[in-house]
C-alpha cells in the first residue's frame, strides 16, 4: 500500500468533496461549517469524513471511503488515524446496522437512545421516524 496521508480538507477543495459525495453517496453534503477530514494516496483523494458540530457535541458523519480503495483495509487505516489525531469523547455516530462491527472495532460503543445528548437524541428520532435503521453509537477513548 503506498503512503496514505490523513489531514483537513483543505476549504478550496470543498466543491471537489461535494462532488465525490454526489457521485458515490448522495445523502451525504458536506457544508463549509463541517470539519471535513481525508485519507490521501498519491495526492489523490480515496476516502472522507465529515463531523458536524452540534452544541458541544460532534456526530461523525458521511465516511465515504472511494469505490478504487475499498477492499483495501483503508476504512480502517482511516479510523485508526482518527482515533489517534481526532475523536474525543464528545463524538457520536449513527451508525447503519451492517456497520456497526466495523465502529466498534475503532472505539464506538452501541449506547440507546435515552444516552444520547438530547440535542444528537431529536436528531436521531428524526432520522429513525424517517425510516431508517440506525444505532446510535459514542465514542470512548480508550487512553
């Protein structure tokens, strides 16, 4: 596997982000508020993900790894960087249910509805009365 590089999103390349989430997962649009984080090979995007701030609390949202690099173990490679340099405590994700093994495996434990921050818990209940088939997860660091 050559050099993967993690780092920000540079702001100049959120139209590039848009796109490739258009492309490749269109319920996802990244917005210039969102704390967008990348995996680089080869200065050529192959993996996203967005945290959107809520109160003090952040929702890890939208990892988008590119259909070239999948199979690859960069998912992985992806969340062992963000646990290094990034994820606290104060994150939360929802997680789709064919994913949560994969969240777990990187820190996030499976916590019910009532254990959200009640700003994340009215989104969820959106998101689940929308038909969705959500668990709600939470960081834990491990350190």
């Amino acid at each position: 596997m050559d050099t993967l590089k993690f780092g920000m999103l540079d702001p100049i390349k959120l139209p590039i982000a848009k796109k490739l989430y258009k492309a490749h997962y269109p319920a996802g649009k990244p917005k210039s508020d969102e704390r967008i984080l990348t995996l680089s090979q080869n200065h050529s995007l192959c993996a996203l993900v967005r945290f959107r701030s809520i109160e003090q609390y952040r929702l890890m949202t939208g990892m988008l790894v590119l259909p070239d690099f999948r199979q690859q173990g960069i998912g992985h490679h992806f969340m062992a960087q963000l646990q290094q340099n990034e994820l606290t405590n104060s994150d939360f994700c929802f997680a789709l249910e064919h994913l949560q093994g994969f969240y777990s495996q990187h820190g996030f434990k499976v916590i019910t509805q009532e254990e959200l921050p009640s700003p994340l818990k009215q989104l969820f209940s959106r998101y689940i009365h929308g038909g969705k088939t959500l668990a709600a997860m939470r960081y834990i660091d491990p350190r």
